[in-house]
C-alpha cells in the first residue's frame, strides 16, 4: 500500500452516467489486477473505493458509475486537479490459475477491472472471451476496448436495447468451452454466474469499507477459508471459498 | 524529545499520541507503512474471552465529517490474540502496549483481563465497558456508575497492571462513572468511546447498518470529547486518555489542554494512515506557536 498524490490528465463521460478518469502518480505498489485504489474526496469523510482498470506506467485509469454524492462530485473534477490515493490495495486477480481459454464475465460499475486483467491474461498468451452486461444501451462502455485488445466480446442488456437481450448468463450458451471464469460485479449477478458457470473462477466483491487496508475490520466476510476483509484478503475470492449470505 | 512526553499510570511515553481501539488492528498493516515504535503506544483491538465474527455487514456508513460503524467486536479471542498476535506484534512494536479488553459480564472480563495482564508486552490493560454495538456487552457496565464500579472492582482485585477504564458517551453524567471507576480502584479513564448514531438509505428506506445503530466517531464529535474530558478532569484524580475527534497537533493539544494526559486518535487513522506518525512530527512546531515549551505543562490548563 502506498499513499500518494495523483494529478488528473482526463475525466470524460464514457456512457450514461458513466466516466473514465485517468491519473497520474505514483502505480509502483499496484501489482495485480482486480486491486482497488481509495480516494480522498474533498467535503468527504470516507474515502472511495475504485478498482483499477488499466494500468500504464505511471498512468491509471479507474471508470466510475455516477450512484451518490462522492461520485457526483468526481464527475466534476477537471483535468491538473489533484487526489489523495492509497493505492496497491486487496489481493487482486490470480492469472496463473485461469488455463487457456478464460472467461471474463463483467456486470455494470464490474467491468473495469476486466480490462487489465484481459489485458495480463493475453500478455501471457491466452485466448480471452468476455460477456459484459448491461441493463440498457446507453450505459454500455469498453466495448471496442476490449475487441481492440483481441478479446471476443459479448454485450447483454437487460433490456434488449443492444447486444443479447438478458443477463449476463443468457450469453452462456453462445460461447464455446471456456476453461476458467473471472467474475466481477453486483452480487445478484455474482451469484448466477457462480451457479451456472461450470468452471473454477475467481469473483470479486464489494463492501463498505471503513479504510481499505485491513484496519478497522468493516468489510468483513465468512468464507469457507475462514473470515475474510474484503479490502485486504479479497476483494477477489475463489469460487470454492465463498459462502451467499441471504 | 524529552518536552513531549507524558507519564501515563506510572509508565513513561515518549510522547502522548495513541492510536485508539479498534482503528489501528495490532499494529502491522501501519508498520508496513512507518516504524511504529514512534508512537507513545497504541490500543490494539477490542479482545474478548471467546472469539467473534462481530456484525453482519455493512458496518460501515459516512456522515458529515465523521463515520458509523458497528463492527462489533471481531476478534479472534483471547488465547489466539496471545498465541498469535502479541508475537507478530512483537516484531513491529517493541514498547509497551494497552490491552483493549471487552466482555459480557464480570467474570469474562476478568478472565480476559488476567489473561493478558501476565503477558510482558502488555503495559496497561483497557476495560472497554463502552462499546455500542454488541447486545447486552460492554455499554451495560458502561452506563451506570454502580455497575462500572463492580467490574472495575473486580478486574483491579485480579490484574498487576494499570487498569484503565474506558467510558461510554451515552450516559447523562460522565463524570459520576469516572469516580465510581476511580473509587473502585482504576488507575485512569479513557474517554469517549462512540456516541450512538445511525443512518438511512433513501432509497431503500431502509437503515444503513445492517445492526441498525452504530458509534458515530471522527472530527464530528471533537466537540463533545472535549466538554466529557473536561468534566472528567474536574471529577477525578488519575490520568485521562481524551480521545474523540482528534485530528491534528492542534486537536492535541485543545485535548490536553481539557485535561487529557494522553490522546487517542481513532477513526483518523483510516482515513489517512500516517496521520499519528504526522502529528508526532508537527507537535513540536505548533507547540512553539502557542509558546508552550512542554507538554506536561498544560494538561488540564484550560481549567485556570
Ligand atoms: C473494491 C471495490 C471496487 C470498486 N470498484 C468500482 C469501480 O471500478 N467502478 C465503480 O463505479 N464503482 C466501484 N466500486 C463502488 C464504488 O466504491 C461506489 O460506487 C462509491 O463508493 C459510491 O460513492 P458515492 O459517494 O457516490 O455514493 P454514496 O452512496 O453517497 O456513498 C456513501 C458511502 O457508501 C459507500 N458506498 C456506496 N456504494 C458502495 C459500493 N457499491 N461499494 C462500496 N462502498 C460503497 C461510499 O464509499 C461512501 O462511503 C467499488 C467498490 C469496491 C468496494
Ligand atoms: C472501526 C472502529 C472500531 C472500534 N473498535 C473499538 C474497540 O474494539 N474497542 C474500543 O474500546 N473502542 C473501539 N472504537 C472506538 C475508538 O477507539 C474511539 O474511542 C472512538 O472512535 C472515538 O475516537 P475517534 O473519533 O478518534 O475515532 C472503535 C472505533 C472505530 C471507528
Ligand atoms: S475496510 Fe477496514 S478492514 Fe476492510
């Protein structure tokens, strides 16, 4: 873990209240991908979690979903303004574990940690698909990132509005054997991709965080491996660890 | 830097800054960041007899300049805090540190208290009888000053080192407690655990916390830590931790200047980790600015 100061190069809106920003700083303590980065927002207590979406050099993406008033405010900032990160945080995506062909299964403000990770997971000769859901066409994002990359890419919306009519599970059946999966998202969708895929994968998950690095014990979890924080031992687990709550 | 430090029950602190309980774990994921033996000492998290998972999640929620938690108090119990803990802790943290400990009645504190109290690490034990977020634990022995003064009792008759008793907000006079406590043998009061807040999602119109109610802590509540810490001091004789809000050398210093001997600092410590490492480093200079020349010297100084 590392804190320091990054200074915005870009903030654009990427879809509906959807936008990518792009910062510059310090990225030697990010090591994997699936790991989060927490921002200090000015007239904010808490800071807010993000997931790193690409990685750069000493440039980081992160795509946020404008869904309260930290996100609104982030929505705002303009390019040079700066933010207080802590950076290298959670345990990240394990691509060693993922065979030939994964599966990277994405839902919504879920997507951009999938990007890196296809990123990674090419870079060590993998043949990557990826099914990103959507509820309705205006709020779909990255889709040419991810062609652009190599990655065979299928978009649901919920409502049919572009892509596969559904969930991301409706899109299953149009993909041929895949060896592993890598899912992120909300939990709903979590849950079904778990109960339909047939392979090992690896989920990642969200919480309330308190700090994000371990301290103060509010993102706790119960997994088959014992407690867990999320911001600290996940927010990546592995299929065979996790217990639903109700 | 001999003008910072302070004497807390009979040991020396090389100055008065502790990270409070329950916001600085055992002390390693702080000393992956800065050596840690710079602070005075720190309160690891709150201990039990038995281990606990605490609340269902979320535990977690904002509110202006200040957060809720209801975390419960996980922790994996004390023959693990032992066996695994303090030795980890060891490698970080080679001065004596305060043992924050909970239960659900007398005798699991005691237990626990005694446990800890024989463990060389340990400098002082810190009977938490404040914590909102566990049912029918801690805040009952924290709200009246004949049950603070039975589990003080108690724990004094059983453990060898400083005992100081740690109050809960939620009360309508602090001070009363803090005398029960120091008539019943504790050697000092730390104060203020968290006031009992809660939020509500518009949304779902349902409450934030999943435990409905949580303890409302950060610069939020500096305020009323200071006028608590003040009525202490005016009750009691032994020396007072002030905690509650503290976020800067000047929060220090108004702590003390109510009658803290020593400062806690909580939920600060989340939102920016190095902030007790930061503050030790700047308490020289903003002492210069308001001319005091020791630290010693201004415990309680606002009380003329
Ligand atoms: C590990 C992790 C990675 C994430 N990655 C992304 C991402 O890449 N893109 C993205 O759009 N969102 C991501 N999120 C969710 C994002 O953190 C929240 O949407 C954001 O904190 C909302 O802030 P707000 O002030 O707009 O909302 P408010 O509801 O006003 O926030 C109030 C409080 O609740 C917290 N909160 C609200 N929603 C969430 C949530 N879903 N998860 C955790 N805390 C929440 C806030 O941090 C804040 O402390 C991630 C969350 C986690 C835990
Ligand atoms: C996440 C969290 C967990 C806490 N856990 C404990 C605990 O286990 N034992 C305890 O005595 N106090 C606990 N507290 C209370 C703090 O030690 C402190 O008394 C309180 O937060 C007020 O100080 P602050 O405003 O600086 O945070 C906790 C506070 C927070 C924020
Ligand atoms: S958010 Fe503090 S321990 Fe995970």
């Amino acid at each position: 873990m590392k804190e320091s100061i990054f200074r915005i190069l870009t903030n654009k809106q990427i879809a509906h209240d959807t936008y990518e920003m792009i910062l510059r700083g310090n990225t030697e303590h990010i090591t994997r991908p699936g790991q989060f980065v927490n921002i200090k927002l000015d007239g904010f207590y808490l800071r807010r979690p993000f997931s790193v979406c690409d990685l750069e050099g000493d440039d980081l993406t992160i795509i946020y979903k404008v869904v309260g008033s930290g996100t609104e405010k982030m929505s705002t900032l303009v390019p040079n303004e700066e933010l207080n990160l802590l950076t290298g945080l959670g345990n990240g995506y394990d691509t060693k574990s993922s065979g030939k062909a994964p599966l990277l299964i994405g839902g919504g403000a879920g997507v951009p940690p999938l990007y890196w990770l296809a990123k990674e997971l090419l870079a060590e000769g993998k043949q990557v698909s990826a099914i990103l859901g959507f509820n309705t066409s205006n709020e779909v994002f990255y889709e040419a990132q991810f062609k652009k990359l190599g990655v065979s890419t299928l978009i649901t919306t919920a409502d049919g509005s572009y892509g596969i009519q559904g969930f991301v599970t409706d899109a299953l059946t149009n993909l041929e054997s895949f060896s592993y999966t890598y899912a992120c998202g909300p939990e709903p969708m979590l849950k079904a991709v778990y109960d339909a895929a047939e392979t090992s994968g690896q989920y990642s998950f969200e919480e309330r965080m308190g700090c994000g690095f371990g301290a103060c014990m509010g993102c706790t979890c119960k997994t088959l491996y014992g407690d867990k924080r999320i911001c600290r031992e996940g927010p990546v687990l592995v299929k065979e660890e996790i217990i639903w709550q109700g | 830097m001999a003008r910072l430090t302070v004497n807390l029950c009979g040991i020396e602190l090389d100055n008065p800054i502790i990270p409070a309980s329950g916001t600085f774990g055992f002390g390693y994921e702080f000393a992956e960041l800065y050596d840690i033996n710079c602070l005075g000492t720190f309160s690891f998290k709150g201990t039990t007899k038995d281990p606990r998972y605490g609340n269902p999640t979320p535990r977690i929620a904002e509110s202006a300049s200040g957060m809720l938690n209801a975390v419960g108090l996980q922790n994996p119990g004390v023959e693990a805090v032992i066996s695994e803990e303090l030795p980890k802790m060891r490698q970080v943290f080679d001065k004596p540190v305060m043992a924050n400990v909970s239960g659900f009645s007398i005798d699991e504190y005691v237990y626990t208290a005694s446990r800890l109290d024989v463990e060389e690490q340990v400098g002082w034990i810190e009977l938490n009888i404040s914590c909102p977020n566990v049912d029918g634990g801690g805040v009952a022995f924290g709200t009246s000053p004949e049950m603070a003064a039975k589990v003080t009792a108690a724990v004094r008759a059983e453990v060898k080192k400083p005992l100081i008793v740690k109050l809960s907000p939620n009360v309508t006079n602090i001070a009363a407690i803090a005398k029960a406590c120091e008539d019943a043998g504790a050697d000092g009061i730390s104060l203020i655990n968290t006031l009992l807040g809660m939020r509500i999602d518009l949304k779902t119109r349902q409450t934030l916390l999943a435990n409905t109610t949580g303890g409302l802590s950060g610069p939020a509540i500096l305020p009323v830590a200071l006028r608590m810490v003040w009525e202490t001091y005016k009750a009691v004789k032994i020396p007072i931790v002030g905690m509650g809000g503290v976020s800067s050398s000047e929060d220090v210093i108004e702590m003390m200047l109510a009658g803290a001997t020593a400062v806690g600092i909580g939920a600060a410590n989340l939102i920016d980790p190095y902030i007790c490492r930061d503050i030790i480093q700047t308490l020289p200079e903003t002492m210069d600015k308001y001319g005091i020349s020791n630290l010693k010297d201004i415990i309680g100084g606002a009380h003329g």
